[in-house]
C-alpha cells in the first residue's frame, strides 16, 4: 500500500503531459529497461528520477571497474581518431587495462583494409511517433560491402551467447543500421544481409561473439520494435487519462531479484542494501555487466 502511494504521488509530475515527453527518444537501453522492468522505466525516463542508491556491492570495486570500462572505451576512440598506439599505450598506468589493450592493438591493426571505419557513430530514425538512436563504437564498411558492427564489452565475465541475443542492443543496431546508414553507404541503404554484429571482449579478446542479419529478422525487428514503442506510448496516455488506472501501467518486474541491483528498491520498497556483485551466479552476472556504463546519453544526428 504505501508502494502504491508513493508511486500515484510521483505521478503527479506527469500529468501535464499526454504522452511521452515531446522530443522524447527510445534507445536501446531504455527499451531494455522497459522488457526488464517497465516501473523502472517509468522512473528513469519518465520521471527522470536520479536516486541516490548504489547499484552494487563492493563499492570501490564496482567503481573501479566502471572507471576502466569507460577509460578502455575511451582509448578506443581516440585510437580510431588517429592518436598513435604507441602514445596512447604510454597513458595506461593501470595492468588490466594494459592486458585488454594488447590484444586490442593487435585486433585493431587487422582492421586497416576496410574500406571505411566510423568510430563513435551515431544513428536515428522514427520510431512510432518518436525517434530510436543509438550510438556505436564502431561501424566498418569493409571492400567488399560488407558492414560490420563493433561493440566493446568490458565485464570481466564473457556473457553467453544465448544472453547477448535476447538483448535489445543485438536487434537495435543492426536494425538502425539497415534503416538509418545509407549516410555511410554513399546514399544507398544497406542491405539487412550486408550487416554483421560483433561483440568483442578485451577480457576474452580471441572469443568475440558474431550475430549475421538478413531481411527477414529486419522485417521482425520493426515489427516488434513499433509495437513496443506504440506499448509504451500507450501506458504513458493511460497515466495521465482519468478512470484509466484501475491497474498499473508501469508495474514493477516480478523478477525481485534483479532488485537488489537497481538504485530505485528503496523507492520501489523492494529493499536497502546493494546485491553484491562478487561471486554471483552467471545470470546475474551477466545483467551486472550491463548496469554500470551509460554510453547512450547522446546527441542527434541525422545523416
């Protein structure tokens, strides 16, 4: 009851808007957050909560390996941008990243007959009536027009196979990609099957994982990625419509466990104290590797 009476107070913030907030945009961690728990979707990027709970325990280990995540992918760009090697080598004072980077120099040299790379990039497109962006760490258009996308992962724990592809990122790049990258395919659309995704991990470096993409699964990606989005909008007509909450639009997720790794448990009554992020079972392991680093907060590009 009192969950309940938090969550109505906290609406309140909503009801000078009819929908989704103007301008607003799906990516693909928010619609991930939505599938996984749509009240922490409300929270997040509805109302926009910043609430002050850890996500994890031990604490200046969960920091310390959100800092390296965010250095190596930081090296990476710059790499891709034309900082030399052997300059950017000599800025890494930190051993672990210095055995991620190794193996990443040599992975990244066999990269240099592509025809064309673009790190950092960004792509948008409608989505319903808003807009779905998402921004890569890296797109190779290679000779022989084939495209291929590259995300770095950083956890320490190689995820398996079956959990990267019920991820949403596995669907929403590839798909942005056929539907928003003729501006790096010299004004043409590229073809669903010229689209590969490569998740590479500098913690595994000879294990990356490859997803291939065809017209059919593009075909079935807009179909499921309008609905949601159409769902969404949906729910958040309903929090601000009289006599349409007789049930929650933004329930939270019946998976409690995930919970304890969540900033809002407090909010949500679903507990106080952090899960701990050492010695964990690999599902929750797996989910841990994907809370820490937000690369989406991103500007617009339109190409």
């Amino acid at each position: 009851m009192a969950a309940d009476l938090l969550h109505s107070g906290l609406l309140e913030g909503l009801k000078t808007n009819s929908s989704l907030p103007e301008g607003f945009t799906f990516s693909q961690g928010s619609l991930q957050d939505f599938t996984e728990c749509p009240r922490r979707f409300l929270l997040r990027y509805l109302l926009r909560l910043a609430w002050p709970a850890l996500q994890s325990e031990p604490v200046m280990e969960n920091e310390r390996l959100m800092q390296q995540g965010e250095r190596f992918h930081r090296l990476a760009q710059q790499y891709w941008l034309g900082v030399p090697a052997g300059r950017l080598e000599a800025m890494i004072h930190d051993d672990e990243l210095r055995l991620w980077w190794e193996p990443f120099s040599r992975f990244a040299a066999g990269l240099r007959d592509a025809r064309r790379l673009y790190p950092e990039a960004s792509l948008s497109a409608p989505l319903g009536e808003h807009r779905l962006v998402a921004q890569f760490d890296l797109i190779a258009a290679g000779p022989d027009g084939k495209f291929t996308i590259f995300d770095w992962k950083t956890s320490r724990r190689r995820p398996r196979r079956i959990w990267l592809s019920e991820r949403l990122q596995t669907r929403v790049y590839p798909y942005l990609l056929a539907r928003a990258g003729g501006g790096l395919n010299r004004g043409q659309p590229i073809p669903p099957e010229s689209i590969e995704m490569i998740y590479w991990f500098p913690a595994h470096p000879d294990r990356p994982e490859r997803f291939t993409y065809d017209a059919r699964q593009y075909a079935e990606d807009q179909l499921y990625l309008t609905g949601m989005a159409q769902e969404i909008a949906r729910r958040a007509r309903a929090l601000t419509e009289p006599g349409r909450l007789s049930a929650d639009p933004f329930p939270l997720t019946e998976r409690a466990e995930r919970c304890a790794f969540c900033v809002f448990r407090s909010l949500c009554e679903r507990g106080e104290g952090a899960g701990s992020s050492v010695g964990e079972e690999e599902l929750e392991g797996d989910f841990l590797q994907e809370i820490g680093l937000d690369f989406e907060q991103i500007a617009e590009i339109e190409f």
